[in-house]
C-alpha cells in the first residue's frame, strides 16, 4: 500500500507544478504584451502641428535690421551661431529661451488635457554629444507622453528640435 | 471517486483560464478602441490641413497650415455665406492663441447647425506689414477649428 500512496503524492505534485508553470507562462507572455503596447513617447500629427507652427512664429529679433525679424527657426540658428539681436541688444540664445517659454506656457492654457510638455533644442554634430541649446520644461509626467521633432539644417551640423507633450486626460 | 476528483481538477483549471482569457480579451478591446479614437483624431486633424491650404484661406501656396489674416477677416464679414454649400463641414473657425494679449475669435463660417463636434488643430496666422519701409511677413499662433456634423440620433 505504501508505494501507491508515494505514487499517487508524486503525481499530484508533478500535476501542481505543470500547473504553476503553466500559469507563470501565460502572465509573462501578457506581462510582454502589454510592455510592448503601451508607447513610450508616441509621434503625434497633432504635436507635430503644434511644433511646426511654432517654428514658423515671428519673434521679436532682428539680427540684422529692422523690420527683418527672424522667426523662431532662424533665432535657432541665429543662437547656435552665437548671434546677438541687434535691436534689442541680447544675445539671441537669451531671447531664444524667453520666447520658447512664452510660447509654450500660452500654447500649454489652451489645452486642458495637457498636464506637462518638455521643449529641447539640441545641436547633433557627428561623432559628438548633443549641445542643448534651449531647454524648457513645465510639470512633471507620470504617464505615457506624445511628441514629435523636428530637424532643422545647419551650415554644420543638425539641429533637432523635439516637444514632448503629457496628456493629462 | 479519481474521475470525479480529475473532473473537479478539469473544470477549475478550465474555468481559470476562462477568466485569464476574459480579462485578457477585456484589456485587448480597451486598447483597441483607445487606438481608434486616436486615429479617428488624427485623420480629423489631416483633413484641417485640407481646409487651411484652401487658397480662399491660405497666405502662400507652398506653405501647409498657414492662413492669411486679411483673407479670413473678410472670409468672416458675411463672405463667407456665399460659400455655404461649398464648405464640407457645418463651421470654420480660428482662434488667436499667441500672444495672449492678442487672443480673438474669428468666425469664418457657421451654419447655425446644432449638434456638431469640433476638430481642431495649430496653424500659423499670417499677415504682411510695412515698417521702415520694407514689407514683411508677421505670423502669430492660432488655431483652426473645424464643425462637424454628427448625426441624429433617432429616438
């Protein structure tokens, strides 16, 4: 009678863990699944809209003379070649971030699903680190995040303007 | 007495990735329509783009999503009734987002038409000034809001 008894332990065991194992198997294929799906910084037709837009703002800089003001792509450029807004005597790069500011702290009021947005301006050269040119950030993001970028050509170097927006809603 | 104990096992373990299945096919469709309501949007918002480059609206033909100022003011001033079985959608209008101080509404058209869900996306109002004597282009942020129709639910 004893070894049936020992027998019949071992298969239920085998039995629980096949069990076990197989259920183990089915969390992590759903553990996957569900890592993969949820975009960790989506490309958006709405945000890149919004950048574009931004980019075509005229600012209050003229580089050379009034009223030729540049707009906010040539103060990218204007800031990544150092120059200086004439007309109000400052350095572009100064003016640059004051702009960007305004215009994403007013762009960020009209829509009240956006909860935080994060503005940066990065100067890619080959075969070195990204020089931040601009940098702002509003709020903090807890959940998954929308954007876009785009890449503004320079006489060396590109220049890669990327807005990431948290959708609150 | 084993065959029913084996059964007992059969059914539970069946009726547990029953549920696993239930659940997983409830996160699937959440997902799914979550996905749609975003591509829903995203088309609604390429179809603005249609809108804008209209050359009734637009400031230049080689630049999308940019509208011309003078041309929408008068577009707004009762032009635009003229236009009423032309436009594809029940109401067009644009907002002056940037700068704040500057913020306006401009009703290009309405049809008066209830029940109406509004798209809307960022463009760039444009319009030409002269200063020291040169002629130049100033654009400002606004953003283009476009009615649609939706329809009746019958009762």
């Amino acid at each position: 009678m004893k070894p049936i008894n020992t027998k019949k332990g071992q298969q239920e065991m085998i039995g629980f863990v096949l069990i076990v194992v197989l259920v183990m198997v089915a969390i992590m294929i759903f553990i996957v699944i569900s890592v993969r799906k949820t975009p960790e910084d989506r490309q958006s037709l709405e945000i890149e809209n919004m950048l574009s837009v931004m980019m075509k703002q005229t600012t209050g800089c003229a580089i050379v003379f009034e009223p030729e003001y540049d707009n906010v792509e040539d103060l990218i450029k204007s800031c990544y070649l150092d120059k200086k807004c004439e007309n109000l005597n400052k350095p572009s790069c100064d003016y640059l971030n004051e702009t960007l500011s305004g215009i994403i702290g007013d762009l960020g009021q009209t829509d009240n699903s956006i909860g935080a947005y994060e503005l940066s301006v990065l100067n890619e050269a080959e075969g070195s680190a990204a020089i931040r040119l601009a940098y702002i950030r509003v709020g903090n993001c807890t959940t998954s995040t929308i954007g876009a970028q785009k890449t503004i050509v320079s006489d060396s170097g590109n220049l890669i303007v990327r807005l990431r927006v948290c959708k609150s809603v | 007495m084993k065959i029913q104990q084996m059964a007992f096992m059969i059914i539970a373990i069946f009726i547990f990735f029953a549920l696993v299945a239930v659940f997983f096919l409830s996160w699937q469709t959440r997902s799914l329509k979550s996905d749609f309501g975003a591509m829903q949007k995203e088309q609604a918002i390429s179809s603005l783009a249609v809108i804008s480059d209209m050359p009734e609206l637009n400031c230049d033909s080689k630049t999308s999503l940019c509208l011309d100022e003078d041309k929408i003011r008068v577009m707004a001033s009762n032009y635009s009734q003229r236009y009423s079985e032309f436009w594809p959608v029940a109401s067009v209008k644009v907002y002056k987002v940037y700068p704040k101080e500057q913020f306006e509404q401009i009703v290009v058209f309405d049809s008066g038409q209830t029940n109406v869900e509004e798209y809307s996306t960022f463009v760039s109002i444009c319009k030409k000034l002269k200063g020291s004597g040169y002629v130049y282009d100033s654009c400002n942020i606004g953003k283009l809001s476009v009615g649609v129709k939706l329809p009746e639910v019958v009762k």
